[in-house]
C-alpha cells in the first residue's frame, strides 16, 4: 500500500465555488443501468476468480488541488506516495479552480482558474505566475501536460502553453463541437480530445501536436455521456473513459455496444474502506501500468488505486475541513534497475 494513504473523518459536503462543471451523477454509467440494482461483482458474478493481484509497484504521482480554510493547497506526490511539493494559493484569488497539472521536468504545478480566466503556474519555491490568454478563452475543462507543454482544452478550442511563456496560445479550433470535457495522450505527438456532443453522446477526435490537425477517431460511441465523464490511456495504451461512480470502459467496447465495465469499485470494499457504497464526484482518472491499476479521484471520497476486478485502495481521504477539488497523475521515471 502506498504511503500517501490517509485514514480521517469524510468530507461529505463542499463550498459549490470549487465546482468543476461536471455533469451530476447519472444511472446510465451504473453496471445494469437504470433499474435500480446496482452490480458491482465480476462479470460472472462469483466471488472466487478473480485472480490475486500482486502489490506491483506504482509509476505514477499524483498532484491534488483541494481547499482548506481560506487556501487553496496543491501537493505533488511521487508514484511512492511520499509528498514532494507544495504550494498555498490564496483562497480569495482562486475563486474557481478548476484542472490542474504538474510537469516533473521542471518541476511546476499549474492550475487554472475559470473564474479570472488565469493558469496559474508554481515553480518549486517561487512565487505564483498568473498568465492569461492572447483571446477570450472561455471555460477550461481539462489539461495535460506533455514534453514539459501543456494542453488545455474549452469548449470547442485547444490552447497550448509554453515553458516560460508569457501567454495561453491557440492552437486549433473544432468547428461543430459542442463541449470538449477531456484531454489526454493517445500516442507520439497525439493527444485525444473528449467531446460530449450536441446529441447528448460521447466523440473521441485526435489531435496531431506537430500539425494542428484534428480527425474524428470514434463518432457517438456511446448512447449517453454519463460513462465519459473523464478520458485517459488505459491498458494497452488504448482510449478509457471513466464515470463520475468510477467506473472504467473501453472505448472500443462501447463503440460495440458493450456497456459492460472494465471495472467497477466493489461496493463491499468501498463500504468496508471509507463507509459508502458508491463512488460521486470522481473528476480525474488514469491506468498506471506498472502497478496494474486505475487509478481514481473523487472530489467527495479522495484518491484511489482500483485493479481490474473492482478491488479499491484508498490511498488518499479528505481530513475534516479539507475539499478535494481536481486532481492529475504523471509518469515517474524509475531508476535502472542493475
């Protein structure tokens, strides 16, 4: 277990001013949709198959924004858990947090404020940089960070922000897109944007960095938006999205018309680990490959590791007082092993 594990009282209920523009929990993300039952087990509903999962290490960290008093806090952990950095941001000047990022290369951690329209951009022991847009930028809902760049995405553009630059440049609009909710690595020089369409379904289109170019990858892949509340590069290092409960699809399984998760927290788990058995709020999610887990975060119930049988670790709980507003995850290069 990693040591960023931290056992305190829930946070059940938060200030709305750290909202972030999610859609509220639906049915349809649920394993048997709507009609009321909730089924978490493995496909074939036995307890016994689900192989034992070794403690693989993790390769991931993990930066997490949440408010406390009147700060808002960002806290880097390393894929061992083990914090890193840390910055206070006054809670007066950051009325709308929204995603935030960190680039371990720098080291930096950025985060945006949706209700200025700023990144904000923290060097290890520095002061705050405020940088704004060179146009009306609108909403951000997402961003990542990629060679030290990072991308964020709005509702229908992609901006690109510089190591040291003074500004938030447009790179490339979508015409017809009605909210890009997601952003992530596909492959070398691609990123994939998430878009909730018009229709109230989910599109996938890649976006090429070199070119500016974009092409539709996978058109209404899905019959709702409620299992895409967030994207990432899952297993095999194809496109994942994850529900705002926390469960985790295959894209290429929902284009097929297959709803079934490719995992799904354990309701007895959860009940046992923080006294719930439904995940809400989850706003961020990944898969680190070396520990073979996704890994979760919910603005309600904190950050989590879960295996492709459902099996959750806490690893993370908001103490009294605390919300936990966003969070993102990063590759950490591990040492040759000799």
């Amino acid at each position: 277990m990693r040591s960023l594990m931290l056992i305190a009282p829930l946070l059940l209920s938060g200030c709305n001013l750290f909202r972030s523009g999610l859609i509220e929990q639906t049915c349809e993300d649920l394993p048997r949709g709507c009609d009321g039952t909730i089924d978490t087990e493995i496909p074939d509903d036995t307890d016994d198959t689900a192989p034992w999962v070794p403690d693989n290490p993790f390769t991931l960290g993990t930066v997490l924004a949440s408010a406390q008093d009147a700060e808002l806090q960002l806290r880097v952990f390393d894929a061992d858990g083990q914090l890193i950095q840390d910055a206070a941001l006054d809670a007066s000047e950051v009325t709308g947090a929204g995603p935030v990022a960190y680039d371990p290369d720098q080291p930096r951690i950025m985060l945006f404020d949706n209700d200025v329209g700023v990144l904000f951009v923290v060097a290890d022991g520095a002061t705050p940089v405020r940088v704004s847009a060179t146009a009306e930028l609108g909403w951000v809902y997402d961003m990542v960070v990629v060679d030290s760049v990072l991308f964020l995405v709005s509702a229908n553009a992609i901006w690109g922000y510089q190591p040291g630059g003074d500004s938030l440049e447009l790179l490339g609009t979508i015409a017809g897109l009605a909210q890009i909710q997601g952003v992530f690595s596909a492959f070398d020089d691609n990123l994939f944007l998430l878009n909730w369409a018009s229709d109230n379904t989910p599109d996938l289109y890649r976006f090429t960095i070199s070119t500016g170019e974009n092409r539709l990858s996978y058109e209404g892949y899905d019959d709702g938006v409620g299992r895409s509340a967030s994207g990432f590069q899952g297993p095999s290092a194809k496109p994942y999205v994850c529900s705002s409960v926390g469960g985790v699809y295959a894209v290429e399984d929902l284009q097929g018309g297959d709803h079934v998760p490719a995992a799904f927290p354990s309701q007895d788990l959860l009940v046992e680990a923080i006294g719930v058995e439904l995940l809400s709020s989850v706003t961020d999610c990944d898969w680190d490959e070396g520990a073979e887990r996704f890994l979760l975060h919910s603005a309600d119930y904190g950050l989590m590791a879960m295996d492709e049988w459902g099996r959750v670790e806490p690893m993370m709980i908001p103490p009294t007082g605390e919300q936990f507003v966003r969070a993102s995850f990063f590759f950490v290069e591990q040492p040759d092993a000799r």
